[in-house]
C-alpha cells in the first residue's frame, strides 16, 4: 500500500479553511466544528505517517 497519509493532510487543510471561511462570516459554532475535526484529521496524518510499511 502506498504512502497516501497526505489525503489526511489535505482534509485538514480542507477543514481549517472552512473553519476560517464560518469565522469570517460570524459562524462561530460551525467553525469550532470545524476547526476540531481538521485536529482529528491532523492526528490521523500523523499517525499514518508514523505507520510502518
């Protein structure tokens, strides 16, 4: 199986974003949400990053 831990850096990135773009709009819920699944995301990068092939 290849390397692809980089799919969970993009979706955090995907989801910080959208936590930032619910900030600007005074979306404070929907970006707290957001902003702690891109967190979970960002642990699921790194732990597959640290997998052993």
């Amino acid at each position: 199986m290849r390397n692809t831990a980089w799919l969970w850096f993009a979706g955090c990135i995907a989801w910080a974003v959208d936590g930032i773009v619910s900030l600007h709009f005074h979306s404070l819920q929907h970006a707290q949400l957001a902003f702690m699944v891109s967190l979970v995301f960002l642990a699921a990068g790194f732990f597959y990053r640290k997998q052993k092939r």
